[in-house]
C-alpha cells in the first residue's frame, strides 16, 4: 500500500459568515479577504507540513493546481514543488507527486516538460508527472478557454509532451494548438524514457479510463464526497478494465480522503469538527453556475454529475443538509477517529474500493499547524505501517518511480 500526503493549502481565515454573504469560494470571492501578512505565515506553514510528511516517510508528497480561489492557493504547483525538490532528493523513499499541470493551460505546453524534466533530474528521478484536464473553473472561468477547445488542447498537449521527452533529435510540431519549429527539450528526464503519468480525474468517463488504460497510467479519483460516494465510480472503473482485457492490479488508481486521527475517537471529533466543517461550509462553498462551464462535459455526463453533486439525493445535496460528525463517518466523507479506528475504516475502504494509493488529505480548512503537523505524524507512525502489506501477496507494485528505475537499470545490465 502506498499513502501520499497532499495539502490543499486553503486559506484558513475566511469571514465567519463566508457562505452566508459570498457567493463563491472560487471565481468571485474578493481579493480584499486574502491578508498578504497572513498568507506569509499560512504558506511556510504548508510547506513545513510537507517536509515533516517526507522525513516520516510518506511515500509522495502531491501538489495540485488551482486559480482564483481560496480553497486552494496554489496556482502554480510547479513553484512549491520546487521548494521540496532538494528534501525529496535527500529522503530515503519519497517522490514529489505533482497533480499536476492543467495542460491546456500552458502555452506552450513544452513549458511542463521542461519544468518536470527539472524536478525529475533534481530529484534524481523521483517525480511523478499529473496531467489532468483541470477544473472548469480553473480552466474555462478562471484562464478562459473555451469549453470546446479545452479536451482537444489537453490531448494535443500531452501528445507533445511526451514526444519531447522521447525524441533524441530536434523536430517540429504543427498541431491544431501549437505550431512549434524547434522543439528540444533540455534537460532530459531522469527517468527513461520518462516519469510516471497519473491521470487525475473527478469524474466517471468511459472514454477516459479506456484512455488511462491503453496508455498504462494510474487513474487518481480526486473527489471530497468520501469513499462511499466513490464505490460506484470505482467499481465502474474496475468492471471497464476487465471488460477492455486489463487487470484489476490496485496500484493502477488512487483515491484522495480526508482523514483526521486523534488518541481517543471522541478527542478526534473534539479536536477537528470545527475544521472539516470549516471545509465542507466555507472552502467547498462553490457557487453551481462556476461549477461547471457549458461545453465541458458532454450532456449526459453533465446530467449525471449535476445530480450526483446538486440533485436532491446527491453527496453535495447531503453535506448542505448539515451533517453531524458521525454523520460524516457513516457516510463516508470522512474517516476519523483513535489510529485504531482509523486503520479499519481505511482498510475496508481501501479493500472495497480496490486502490492501492491513498492520497491523505491531513490539513483540513481552518486547521492550525500544530494539529495539521500531529495529524500527519499520527498518520505515518499509527496507521501506515500496519496497512502497508495490504497488496504485497496478491499484486506488484506498478506505476511509480522505483518501478521505472528498477526497468532501467536492469535494461543496462
């Protein structure tokens, strides 16, 4: 099993009354809410979470990319992956996880081999390199392209990418999107013939897993509706790997969950109710008409999301009711309690969900460092040792940087 921590980096000072007299967390929340002064303090307290997760020997450490939000301050992930690139080289087994770039968003999108080639070779190649198409807020409000062009710029861009990490000469590229005369990536990656690929992704398409699948990716499922929201996707996922003829190898797919751990279940709920309900009220105040750009989806796809988030039997429909603490356990929002506790509702999620990565949300909206930093030590000293055998007899590890290397080196021999 392998765990990966991954920090939002919210902003934890939201008004009181944010959900009440806001319209949105994302796209029109002021900037006159966001204190320069306070965001000092807010982001070398994330950056110091993650190289406390790194010397406790998470096996990655994630970043991901938004903009215009106060969910998420990191517009540009690639800055903060930067700031750990050297501590990652320096650890014995973590890699630096970036998911990831929204590709359509880059012009031209040589700028993320180039980028990624960097950290690769910085850390010696221990990066794993996420492409996901982005958020229809990030990409069609926030950076304005167009619904209709953002898929088409996102596989052109990929197409790119990876031939500018693959060929050994200097080659022009005369797409829809980019027309480039010279393209020649300097440096090379440190993994050949490049990094890893996870394709994140928050939604269930057929198209999309039948594409992660011929290409070898890992599927991560980024969604904050829990794991019970997710046993639908999940087992779609699953039945559409066998039916096109792959395995149900867990290493191939990810699942992000929210997780706070105390000594005592009770001490769980004392120490952190205030903080998830801080996220699920004010950093997942998302307003429906920024959700989702017309265009981005095709109808039925967005017929289907609408009413899993907004309909009335829906997950979003449920956390608007107002879920108590245990409420959201049942449910599975989140999983929380004593390192016990903990590790049975990770496994039985784990197990039914079938994923071999879980991607650890410790930091929740407005929680302090002190008790983000205890989170993440609990974390790694009580519940990840006793899950980490949970694959090794029935399923090797794919999909990650000590596989590549491990390929590499016997290919020199």
């Amino acid at each position: 099993m392998k765990f990966i921590f991954m920090n939002l980096m919210p902003y934890r000072d939201l008004p009181e009354n944010f959900e009440k007299d806001y319209e949105s967390v994302y796209i029109s929340i002021p900037r006159t809410l966001y204190d320069p002064v306070k965001g000092h303090e807010m982001y070398n307290d994330y950056i110091d979470q993650y190289e406390l997760a790194i010397d406790l020997g998470f096996d990655a450490v994630g970043v991901n990319e938004h903009h215009s939000n106060g969910y998420g301050l990191m517009p540009s992930p690639n800055i903060i992956a930067g700031t750990l690139a050297r501590k990652v080289k320096d650890s014995e087994k973590t890699c630096l996880l970036i998911l990831g770039n929204s590709l359509a968003l880059y012009n031209p999108p040589i700028r993320v081999a180039e980028e990624f080639g960097m950290l690769d070779v910085i850390t010696g190649g221990r990066l794993i390199a996420g492409f996901p198409v982005g958020t229809s807020m990030d990409t069609n409000y926030a950076y304005g392209v167009s619904p209709a062009e953002l898929r088409p710029r996102y596989y052109e861009a990929h197409d790119l990418i990876k031939k500018a990490w693959t060929a050994d000469e200097v080659f022009h590229f005369n797409g829809k999107f980019n027309q480039l005369r010279y393209v020649n990536v300097w440096p090379r990656t440190h993994q050949s013939p490049h990094p890893q690929i996870w394709i994140p992704g928050g939604g269930a398409s057929l198209e999309t897993w039948d594409w992660v699948a011929e290409n070898d990716y890992n599927y991560s499922y980024l969604s904050f509706y829990g794991h019970k929201f997710a046993q639908d996707k999940f087992d779609k996922f699953w039945a559409r790997r066998l039916e096109k003829g792959y395995d149900m190898n867990p290493y191939k797919a990810s699942f992000v969950q929210l997780i706070c751990i105390s000594e005592t279940d009770a001490k769980a709920q004392e120490e952190y109710e205030e903080h998830i309900n801080y996220f699920f009220e004010k950093s997942f105040h998302v307003s429906p008409r920024y959700a989702e750009a017309p265009g981005y989806r095709s109808p039925r796809s967005v017929a289907a999301g609408m009413r899993s988030q907004y309909g009335s039997e829906g997950a979003g429909a449920q956390l608007r009711k107002g879920l108590n603490w245990q409420q959201l356990i049942d449910q599975g929002f989140i999983i929380a309690g004593s390192p016990e506790s903990v590790r049975e509702q990770l496994r039985e999620a784990s197990k039914k969900l079938h994923v071999g990565n879980i991607i650890a949300l410790l930091n929740h909206g407005s929680m302090p460092h002190h008790l983000a930093c205890k989170n993440i030590e609990l974390m790694a000293k009580e519940v990840m040792p006793h899950l980490r055998d949970m694959w090794d007899d029935q399923w090797p590890v794919t999909n990650w940087p000590e596989v590549q290397m491990k390929a590499n080196k016997e290919s020199v021999k």
